[in-house]
C-alpha cells in the first residue's frame, strides 16, 4: 500500500472507492447508492482517514468492502451498536451506517429505535427494497401486505412499518427519504445528512432486479415520476405533478393533507401547506402519503438538530475531569474512608 | 467510652462467624457492612457473604424477604465466609426460620423480642413461638426488645415510629461492636456524613448505637458473658481497605488501562443481577478515563465494546447469566476480527433467569466452548475478591496483547464479597504499552505479529491505513474477504493458535497448598479457592497427602498442567456446577479427574470438600 498525499479537496469521487471488485447483481440499485456516497463524499471533501462505514449483514450490508474509507462489515441488525461504541470511543470520526430493511427494521430494529432517540452523530442509510435480498428473497418487515416470496407463497399477511414513520417515531431528528435512481437528488440529500450533526436517518428506496424488480414502479418510473413524486423543500410549498399545477393543502377542519388542483376551485398558492423542516407534525403527515391517492414524499422530511448523544456524554465525562492528564489511581484506592495502616 | 461497671473478662477467639440476618427492609447488608470496617480497622482478616433476596420489596415478615450479611473474621487467616454461623443476630421470625440451620449447635442467637409478634410468627410459618417451644435448646439465646430498647434510645431525636424502628439494625450493630470489642467511631462518622441533610436520623442512629453498645457495657449482658477478643491478624505491613470483587474489578480494569497507555475504556452494560454493580460503579470514576454506556440489550452493550476496540479504545462489558447468552454471536465477530475486548461475566444459578442473586460457576464451559463454530478465546477467572484486581488487569493485557476478547468469570459471590486488600504500588503494576499501527508500508489488518500472532491494531483517524474488516472469513496474506477452502483451514489454525500461544505467556501452574506430587489433587478455579484451601489444609494436618491447585487461567490451560495432575494419584474438582471443568481436564489431559459438585446457589462448606478429599 502507498501513502496518499493528495489534499481532501482534490478527492474525486473513484477516490473513495476501494479495489474490491463490486459484487452485487447486474443492475442493482445499491451500484447507484455506491455511486451516489463516493459522489456525496467527494462533494463533502470527506477524509478517508476520519471515514468509518458500519454495516450490518445483506446485500446492502456489503458496502464497506467498496469503499477506501475504514471499514466494518458487523453482524445482522447490530451495526447502529457498534458505531455507537465507535462515536463514543473516538467522537471525532465521521461514521456511517449502511443497513437493509431487514437488518434496520426486522433483527435490528430495537437498535434503531434506540440509536435514533439517543441521537449519535452517524449518518443512517437504510437501503429499502422491500425484500430480503443476500437471503434470496423472503419478505420483510417493509414488503407490502400479499408480497409472495418463498416464505409466503400465497402472500405476506402482516402489515409493514413504514421506515420514516418509524424513525420519527423513535424521535429521530434527520429524517429524509430518496431514490436509488435519483442520482442527483440522493447525492443532495446525503450532503444535507452529512451537515446534520446528530442522527440522520436516510430511507433509499432500492430496487431488488432479482427479488423485488419494480417494487417502487409505481412512483419511480420516469414518466409519470412528476406526478407520484412530491419533492420537499423547506420553505416552499409542496406543489407537484408534471405542470406544477398540484399541490397539498390542510383539509379544513382536519389534520390531514389532501391533494388539490391549482387554480381548481379558486384554489392559490397560498392556500398550500409550505414545507417547515422543524415540524414533527408536518414530518408525521409526509411520510405517510402514499399512491395511488397521494405522491411520495421526498426530499429532507424533517431536520431540527440537537446535541448529540456522545457530545453530551464526553461533555459530562469532561465535566467530571475526564480528558485531563490521567488523575493518580492511588488516590482513588486510597481517598475512599476505611483504610488503615498495619506497620 | 466511659463505664461505671466493670465488663466481665472477655474470652479470646480465633476466628468468629456472625450472620445478620432481618427483613430487607431491616438493613442489615448495611449493618454487615459497617460492622466488616469496623472489623477490618480492628486488625482482623476475615471475608464477608451477603446474601439477599431477588425481589426488591418482598411482603414484610416472610421467609423470602430475609437478607442476610455474614462476616467471618479472625486473627489467623480468614478464606471463606465459615461453613458453621457462631452468632445469628435474627431480626425477626422469618430470619430465625431461614438461617438457624446454619447455626452451630452451642451457637449464640440475637433474637429481637419485640419483633416476634403473633402476625410475625404466622407469617414466617412458625406454627408455635419457637423461643417458647423449646426448638432453641441447643443454643445460647439472647431475646432482647431490641425494638423497645430502640425505641427508648431514640425517643429524644422525636421521629416517627417508623423511622425510629428502623434504627434496629443499629442498636444489634452497636451490641455486637460490643460483643467483640470494636470501635465504632468511624459508623458514628458515616452516620453523620450520610444523614447529613437530616440531623435528626443521625442523632438517632447515633443514639441506636450507643445504646446497644452500652447495653452490653452495662451490667445487662453480664449474666451471658459473651464478651470476647479477636487477636489482630498478622499481615503484611502496608495501607489496607476492605474491597468487594465488584470494586476491584473496576479499579484492575483502570489499571490496566493504565498499563495499556491507552486514552479510554469504553464499559457498556445492561442493568442485570449480579452485574450491574460494576456498571455504577465505574460510573462514577469518569476521571479516571472510563465512559460507561447504558445500552438498550446485551447485544447492544457488547456491540458498542467492539466498536470501540475498533476505533483504539479499550472495549469492556460485564453481564451474568441471560446477558452472555446474547453476546455470544457478537464474540464471534470479536474473534473474527481479531478485536481486544474483556467481557465480564459474573456466573449466577441458571439456566435461564435461575436464581439472580445465587453464585455457580456453571458458565465455564460456555466461556471455553459456547459460541458458533471453532472460535476459541481467552478464559480467566478469578479466586477472591481481591484477585479480581490483578485477574481484570490480566485480562486487559491479554486482550490488547493477542486481539482477542477475553472472557473474566467472577460469580455472583465474588461480586459481592468483600475482603481486606493491601493496596498495592501501582507504580509497581505490570506495564504492557499498546502499540497501535501507524506504518502504512506494507500494512494489511490482518498482519500478525510472528511471536504473538496477534494482528496489527490500526485505528480510524490513521492516515493510509484505511482498511475494511467484519465476520467474513479473510485471507491470510491480504486480509481481503475469501471464501478458499485451505485459507479458511489455515486462519482456523491461526486463530487456534494465537489462543494456545498465550500459555507460554503465562505462569506455570502452581500448587496453592502441599506439594506438587502425591496422593490428591484439588483442583479448583474460581470462588472456591477458600474453602477447598482451608479443606486441603485441614486434610493435610489429618495426614492426608492432598494438594490444593488453583485454576486462573482455564482458556489456555498453563503449559505444565496436564503433566503437574499426572503425578496425583487422584483428581478430585470441587464445582459449584454439575461437573465442568472436569470435563476439560479429562478431556484435555485423559486424567480420571472426579467431579465434587454442588449447585445449592451457595458456596461450598469446607466441610463438603474435606469429606470428599478423605
Ligand atoms: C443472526 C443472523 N440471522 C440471519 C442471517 C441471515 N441473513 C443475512 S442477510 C438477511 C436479510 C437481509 O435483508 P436486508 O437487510 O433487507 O438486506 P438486503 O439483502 O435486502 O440488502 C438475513 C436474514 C444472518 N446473517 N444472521
Ligand atoms: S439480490 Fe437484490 S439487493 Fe441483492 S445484490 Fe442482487 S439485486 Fe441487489
Ligand atoms: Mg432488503
């Protein structure tokens, strides 16, 4: 191996990319989740020296490998475990954690929850693509009710959790969503998770060609995508659809969205609901749209950044004189009452 | 004190068994407590065993709420908490019903009077009044209004009744400071520290004392004539403080911290019984370079010890029972990786939720073989509660030395036990400076080190040493992922051998007790070490050829073990399991090793063991 004496601003995208040969099938979106990270990091000016990427088990899972960052490839649902211990050992590390639905969600999904209330600085990205890949297609914790896969050949029974509403509900303070194919879209969005500092929980929609191709046709083909897609910026209205002529707005009288036409029945601008980043309410509402009566939402859902768990852990060890020159064992055995001296 | 009447002679001991025993709302690990300073600050060895219930606030007044604290102390040297109790101090009924059993026929029992109330007695399950009924016969009896005496003490400082009869425990402290010739200076100090916020428990408190000491100044006692001495032990001269195995794990795991160089431990834990203990108390010594860490689950809790042994900081985390069951598959990974870690497992009754509070020493050989797989790791357990220091600091040197996670049994006795500790000379500690990578030239992670094997630690944040690990099998020589038949076969060998290296960089095993020949050998690890020591002892002055050998290390075995238990004509393995490490050593040595094996979730009397050695 040879010293790398390039600057981090001269880093370029296949810098970030390590010399293992990529072995996911042939047109598998998590080639353009790859793409799109070394794109975010090159664009973040990320160091690789200071760049660990956790993962847990799955296809997904096997993204370390690719990248000439640090690494570690853990074990099933655990990584958000690990990278906790990894912030609070050394809080200076810029820690990424790359997960499945049913590592994040299903043999993991106690570790979220917690790693997203306690707010470590870690930047999420749970590859969803409603299946379980690495273990050939069985259903998950995301698949939608009736998804028939070997373990539910007449089709699955059990109702999915939706993994933004989840993340929100774990009181997760980061909270986007995007599009394997959305290139553009998910590197910006990666950037934004990057800048939070705290937990920010990421959801890519993954396309599974093997198990699952399709799984999100009904928002991501490409016509139509203006019409399914609702891209969330703060400060704006959420206006969609090819001719920017739809939007959301409150149902008066109800906290609830519901869609509505641009000058339809005297309906403005105005009346829509404009995106606030901060509003958990709003967050809650967002997420849970879903086609075919409402587009998905995209974009930065929610961002209302926190002091992170392991600067206010290191805060108090700090205040508690950790940190400083190590303070003399002896005087600890020794200070406590109840010693004595045998001569 | 002053005294206007003149005590009767005290009669001299050797070596006194006391066991408080009350409700556990009566405060009596408190008491057991206080009355172990004040023994050790009066020169004597001795070893303490509490033993409380599991249930926080079991119902007043029943036999499953009694808490017990046993101190045995003396002036020779003191190994166990005593097979046989001397003095029962019984609060209530319940007490007297559970503990009596272990009482010495011409033992003394405390009995608080007052306490033995109709209601008291139906509730403990007593049928007739047993201070009447004559089922007492064999012992001394004192029955004393411990209760009114109390009250009457504390009746200045004007509290409610309920907090004046909770200063009980003290007034039966007070009496048996008395009884064996103590101070108590140093309770009436931390009484007036730890009340400091309410004068008037304190006063009370104080007053509670006072008054059962006077007690027994006073003319009172003296028709019983139970004052006695306990002559100083020898020891060696130095600084002493009594120390539970739970403390000195915490204090060796900082020194050996220390010894490492390294900046910071990272401790995670999961609240559980046995084991929580060292989770607080590591808590509170922050300044000494440790962030402890709450997590959600066992797995969690390992998990972020690996994760911090990844990014160059010690990675620590304690458990008992159920919670090692779950960081089984995350020791896969610490092994795969080839990561340090000190996993603390303080052994309790089992399997499954078992019996919390109750000591065995049945996870030995889940430490040795419980995981997926061939994964072998470091094994260590401790004897007493102040080889925990040097057993913890052992564990880290290991750890950090060969990357791999060591395993520490302690017990739920150990945990607990407390003992006089000779401070040692930090100073004079072992120093095993980590060496982190930071050459990037011909660097790969999975690079060992020729002597040691141990693979080179390189932590995030160095500079060209960029490198991806996890649980997938490696290459040898790159350390890339590789699924090659004879790879797989030869890092399986390495990381074998690696673990078998470390018994050339340990001590050869000794004989604790007689010779390294002869007719038996005990061989012991863990808590037993006192009582089967004291049990080889007792066989030896009866003329038997029996040996005492102690296990530390149990994953390596020491390099002359097999041949040290082929000179005995008899192998005999005292375990408080159904039969572990004799499974080892028979198949390890092909020695007919004999188990002795009690699972009761209480220590071995030395008794037991003198029997069996016989
Ligand atoms: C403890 C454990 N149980 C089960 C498995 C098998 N396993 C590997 S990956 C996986 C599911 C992965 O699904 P997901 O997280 O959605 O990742 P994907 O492969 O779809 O990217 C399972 C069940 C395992 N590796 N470890
Ligand atoms: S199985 Fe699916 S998720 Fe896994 S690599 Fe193949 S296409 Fe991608
Ligand atoms: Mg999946």
């Amino acid at each position: 191996m040879t010293v790398t004496t390039i600057t981090d601003a001269e880093l370029q995208p296949k810098d970030y990319a390590s010399d293992q040969e990529v072995r996911w099938c042939p047109g598998c979106g998590d080639y353009a989740i790859l793409k799109a990270v070394h794109k975010a990091m090159a664009e973040v000016g990320a160091r690789r020296e200071r760049t660990v990427v956790v993962s847990g088990i799955g296809c997904a899972a096997r993204f370390p490998y690719y990248m000439s960052t640090y690494g570690f490839h853990t074990i099933h649902g655990r990584a958000p475990a690990i990278a906790t211990g990894i912030k609070l050992a050394n809080p200076e590390l810029d820690v990424w954690v790359m997960t499945g639905d049913g590592d994040g969600l299903s043999i993991g999904g106690n570790h979220m929850l917690h790693v997203l209330r306690r707010n470590v600085d870690l930047q999420i990205v749970l590859f969803n693509n409603e299946i379980y890949g690495l273990t050939k297609g069985q259903y998950s914790p995301t698949s939608r009710r009736g998804t028939k896969s070997p373990s539910t050949p007449r089709g699955s029974v059990d109702y999915p959790v939706s993994a933004c509403a989840f993340a929100l509900g774990s009181g997760a303070r980061f909270v986007a969503r995007s599009v394997d194919t959305l290139q553009a879209h998910l590197v910006g969005v990666l950037q934004r998770a990057h800048a939070h500092r705290g937990a920010s929980f990421v959801e890519v929609f993954q396309n599974c060609v093997v198990f699952n191709d399709g799984a999100f046709e009904n928002f991501t083909a490409k016509d139509g995508a203006a019409d399914t897609q609702l891209h969330v910026e703060h400060g704006k209205p959420l206006i969609f659809g090819a001719r920017r002529d739809r939007g959301l707005r409150l149902t008066p009288g109800k906290l609830e969205l519901e869609v509505v036409t641009l000058s339809e029945g005297g309906v403005t601008p105005a009346d829509l609901v404009v995106h606030d980043e901060t509003n958990r309410g709003l967050a809650h509402l967002l997420v849970a749209l879903e086609p075919p009566g409402f587009p998905v939402a995209l974009g930065v859902i929610y961002c209302n950044p926190a002091p992170s768990f392991e600067a206010l852990v290191h805060a108090q060890a700090g205040a508690a004189g950790a940190g400083r020159p190590t303070p003399d064992l002896a005087e600890l055995l020794m200070a406590k009452e109840g010693t004595w001296t045998v001569r | 004190m002053a005294s206007t009447t003149t005590s009767p002679a005290r009669e001299s001991r050797d070596s006194v068994v006391i066991r408080f025993a009350g409700d556990s709302g009566d405060g009596m690990q408190v008491t057991g407590g206080r009355f172990t300073i004040e023994t050790a600050l009066a020169g004597n060895d001795l070893t303490t065993f509490p033993d409380y219930p599991a249930e926080i606030r079991a119902p007043a007044g029943t036999t499953y709420g009694v808490s017990a604290f046993q101190i045995h102390f003396g002036a020779v040297d003191v190994m166990t908490p005593g097979d046989q109790v001397d003095v029962l101090v019984a609060m209530n009924p319940a007490a007297l019903k559970v503990d009596l059993k272990d009482l010495r026929v011409g033992g003394t029992v405390v009995v608080d009077l007052g306490a033995f109330t109709e209601r008291n007695l139906a509730k403990a399950g007593f049928k007739t009044n047993p201070l009447e009924d004559g089922s007492l016969a064999q012992y001394q009896v004192l029955k004393l209004d411990v209760t009114k005496l109390t009250l009457d003490a504390v009746k200045e400082s004007g509290l409610h009744s309920r907090e004046a009869h909770r200063c009980r425990n003290m007034w039966a402290l007070g009496l048996m400071l008395w009884m064996y010739g103590r101070d108590r200076e140093a309770t009436v100090g931390w009484l007036k520290q730890k009340f400091a916020g309410r004068p008037e428990l304190a006063q009370a408190n104080v007053a509670a004392l006072n008054a059962g000491h006077a007690y027994g100044e006073t003319a009172e006692m003296s028709e019983y004539g139970v004052g006695y001495t306990v002559r100083r032990a020898p020891v060696a001269a130095g600084v002493y403080r009594t120390v539970s195995g739970t403390e000195a794990i915490a204090w060796g795991l900082l020194a050996g911290l220390r010894a490492a160089g390294l900046e910071r431990m990272i401790f995670a834990g999961y609240p559980i019984t046995p084991a929580s203990v060292l989770l607080h108390t590591l808590a509170g010594l922050g300044r000494y370079g440790v962030i402890t860490f709450q997590a959600e689950d066992e797995i969690s809790a390992i998990g972020a010890a690996v994760g911090a042994a990844y990014a160059g900081a010690l990675g620590v985390t304690s458990t008992s029972g159920p919670g090692m069951a779950l960081k089984t598959e995350m020791l896969g990974l610490a092994i795969a990786t080839e990561l340090p870690l000190v996993v603390v497992n303080s052994q309790r009754a089992g399997p499954s939720t078992g019996m919390p509070t109750k000591a065995e020493q049945s996870d030995l050989l889940q430490a040795v073989h419980g995981r997926n797989a061939d994964a072998p790791l470091a094994v260590l357990a401790a004897a007493t509660a102040t080889d925990c220091f040097d057993v913890a600091i052992e564990a880290v040197r290991l750890a950090t030395k060969y990357m791999t996670p060591v395993i520490l049994l302690s017990d739920a006795f150990l945990a607990h036990a407390a003992e006089p500790w000779r401070i040692p000379d930090l100073d004079r500690l072992p120093r095993f400076p980590v060496r982190f990578r930071t050459e990037p030239a011909g660097f790969h992670p999975f690079l060992r080190d020729p002597e040691t094997l141990a693979r080179a630690w390189a932590r995030p944040g160095t500079p060209g040493l960029e490198h991806r690990i996890g649980g997938l099998e490696k290459d040898y020589d790159t350390g890339h992922i590789s699924y090659d038949p004879e790879n797989h076969a030869r890092m399986t060998r390495a990381r074998a051998e690696k673990i078998a290296g470390i018994a050339n960089d340990i001590p050869l095993q000794t004989v604790a007790v007689g010779t390294d020949h002869g007719a038996v050998a005990v061989v012991g690890w863990g808590s037993t070490y006192g009582a089967i020591h004291q049990a080889v002892r007792r066989a030896r002055h009866d003329g038997v050829d029996a040996s005492h050998i102690h296990l530390r290390y149990l994953s390596p075995f020491p390099r002359n073990l097999g041949e040290l238990l082929k000179r005995f004509d008899r192998v005999l393995v005292p375990e408080l399991n159904n039969g572990q490490l004799v499974q080892l050593l028979r198949a390890t040595y092909l020695v007919p090793a004999e188990g002795l094996n009690k699972v009761q979730g209480k220590p071995f009397k030395v008794s037991e063991i003198a029997e069996a050695i016989r």
